[in-house]
C-alpha cells in the first residue's frame, strides 16, 4: 500500500458515455488508485459540445457525471470560458494528462486531432478513446510526442478494453506478423447475429445506440470505417508500417441480406465484418469487409457483443484474444488503465 501520492490534474474532452463511465471509476475506485497506484486524479477542465470549463480545484466526479447525465451543459457550469476551444484553453491550461473522447470525425479530424496537437506541443500527454484523429495523423502526431517528450497511449481505441495495442507492441517482440484479422466492431457484429436470427436490422442498430456503443453516427460502424480505423491504428502501432486509410479497401455490412446470412450458415459458415491485414511481397493488404468464415473458427466464434482478434506470427504461433463488451464501461477502463500506466512511468 502506498502512503504518499501524487496528483494528476486531468482535461477530460467530451463527457458522453466513456467519459461518464470514467468519472465512475474516479469517483468508485478513487481510494484504490491512490493505495495500489500512488495517483490521485483531479479534473481541473472537461468540454462538451457547448464549449469548455477550468476548475483549478477540481470539479467533482460524481457531481459532474450526475450533470451531464440530467442533460446539463459545460456552459452552464461555473468557469466556462466562453468563445473558447477545447485546444485553446489547452494552449495554456497547466494540465498532467489530456483524455480525449469527443465523437469520431473523419473529415477532418476535429475537435480531437486540434486537442491532441495542442496537449502534445506543450508536453503534456494525451489517452484517446477517439480513433480519429490517429486514423488520420498517426505518424504526425508520434513526431510531436517524440519532439516535445508527451506520452500518447490509446489502448482505448481498438475493440474497447481488450489490450491487443499492448500485447502486439510489448508483448511480439522479433516477430514478423504474417496475418492479423479481426472482428473490430461490436455495433456490426451484434446487428449481424440479431438479423441472423430474424430480428430487423433498424431493431438490433436501435439497441446497439441505446447502449451507448455505436458510434454518435453509426454510418462510420455500419459503413465499416470505425473498423477501418482502429485497422489502420494496428498497422501502425503493431505492424509498424506507415497506413492510412485510403490504404484500406472498405464495405459495410448495409448490403448484407437476411438471405445471404440463411444460407452462410447453411454451409456452416456466418458472416462477420473482417479487418483483414495479410502479409504481402511489399507490406501488407489491408481490408475490411463482411466475410464468410467457419462458423466454427475462433473469429466465427466471436458472437453478438464480442471482439476479438486473431495474430498469426513466426516466433510467436497464432494467438486468439477475445473480448465481450456490451456497454462502454471498460472502454472508460482501458482510458483509465492508459492514464495509470502512463502517469506511473512518468514519475
Ligand atoms: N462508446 C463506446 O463503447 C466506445 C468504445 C471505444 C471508443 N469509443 C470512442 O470514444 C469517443 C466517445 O464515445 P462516446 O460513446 O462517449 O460518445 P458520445 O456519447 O457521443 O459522447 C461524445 C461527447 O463529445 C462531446 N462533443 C461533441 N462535440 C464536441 C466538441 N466540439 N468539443 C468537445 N466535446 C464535444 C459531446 O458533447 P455533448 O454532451 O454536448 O453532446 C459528448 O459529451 C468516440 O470517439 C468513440 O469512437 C467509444
């Protein structure tokens, strides 16, 4: 048990279902972080939709959690600064740790990839949940953490809590990868198992938004591009080739049929949207698309609100991680898990 701790002042971007879910485990697991991890976090900033807020202080977790879950807004708080950005107010707020998990946005990144720059340009270091702005800036925003010293950890950002970020960088050391495939989206996996068993696809995408685990747009899950995302994010973290997404060929699951799932399964095979990287002469070939596997394989295995990933390797043999999430709760795990591993390291 740990006697004396240090406090890390925190930014929290967004406060929608992870970030609420990580102020529970603040506020719940508080006195277990300070005894086994020696931190005590405090949030002295958090932004929403309608702009940003300082407490120097502290704003309470589980004030502030029960506020935005009334439909309260960062405006209305105490220390809002109007006309000001998220990546303005971190230009100069003295912060420890940036946690960034506003919604994905593929065009241009923002308001995510403006707060990473901001964050990692001072220093200061940064947990994604956000996928965006390292499917877009992967190498970029590496460079400035290398340049400035700030730390980037998004374990976060590829199947929720499952560590597969953690163990493809720490724990392959030597390998050459042959093939790394997956099933990366909880969303398209539990609409494809409810469809297949006669539910309506408008149904089954309902329930998948009411708990919290599709996408704010769920075009990027249905589409396939949340899963092309987080392939990217592998290729450069895990693979460590320089992807992006262009580099990937992407469909959606919008085209598969009842009928095409009746008679997948009349072969013994079921249909899964899967991120494909398979070692070429020049690299890899990247690909998401719905596929028809074994229905007995361990990815054909991968049901409803699961994840998992398969990484086939030389030194290493072939190793199945899977993962079952049904709310966003240990995605907000993994961010904290992330900011704990960093900020230990940091000291
Ligand atoms: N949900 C999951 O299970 C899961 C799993 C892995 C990764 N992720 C990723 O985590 C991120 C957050 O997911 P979520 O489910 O928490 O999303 P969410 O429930 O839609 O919440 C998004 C939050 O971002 C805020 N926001 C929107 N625009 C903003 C802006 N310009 N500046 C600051 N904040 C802004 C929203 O504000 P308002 O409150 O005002 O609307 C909301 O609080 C996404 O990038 C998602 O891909 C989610």
């Amino acid at each position: 048990m740990m006697s004396t701790f240090r406090t890390i002042d925190l930014a929290l971007i967004g406060l929608g279902a992870v970030h609420r879910n990580v102020l529970r485990i603040l506020e719940e697991r508080a006195p277990v972080l300070a005894q086994r991890h020696g931190l005590a976090f405090r949030v002295v900033c958090a932004a929403d939709s309608s702009g940003v807020a300082i407490n120097p202080s502290g704003f309470e977790p589980a004030a502030l959690r029960r506020f935005k879950e009334e439909g309260g807004r960062i405006c209305e708080l105490e220390g809002f600064l109007p006309s000001t950005t998220p990546a303005a107010a971190l230009s100069t707020l003295a912060c420890d740790l940036v946690l960034e998990a506003s919604p994905v946005n593929l065009a241009t990144g923002e308001p995510g990839l403006s707060v990473v720059r901001a964050a990692l340009r001072r220093g200061v270091s940064v947990v994604l949940a956000n996928k965006g702005p390292l499917a877009l800036a992967y190498r970029e925003l590496h460079a400035l953490a290398a340049a400035s010293g700030a730390k980037l950890a998004f374990s976060a950002t590829v199947c929720g809590a499952l560590p597969v970020i953690n163990i493809g960088r720490r724990d392959l050391i030597a390998a050459e990868i042959f093939s790394l495939r997956g099933v990366f989206n909880a969303t398209t996996n539990f609409i494809l198992a409810e469809v297949a068993s006669g539910r309506s696809y408008a149904d089954a995408l309902a329930e998948a938004q009411r708990r919290g685990i599709a996408e704010r747009d769920p075009r990027l899950d249905v589409e396939g591009w949340d899963t092309a995302c987080k392939l990217v994010i592998l290729a450069n973290s895990v693979l460590r080739i320089d992807a992006a997404l262009a580099d990937v060929s992407v469909q959606g699951i919008v085209d598969v049929t009842p009928k095409a799932l009746a008679q997948a399964a009349q072969r013994g095979e079921t249909i899964k949207l899967l991120a494909s990287a398979e070692r070429t002469q020049n690299g890899y070939a990247l690909s998401v698309r719905p596929t028809a596997i074994d229905a007995h394989s361990f990815l054909g295995q991968c049901s409803g609100w699961e994840m998992g990933v398969e990484i086939e390797s030389d030194l290493y043999g072939r190793m199945h991680y899977k993962i079952w999430e049904r709310e966003p709760l240990p995605t907000a795990a993994a961010m904290v898990r992330d900011a704990v591993n960093l900020m230990e390291k940091d000291e």
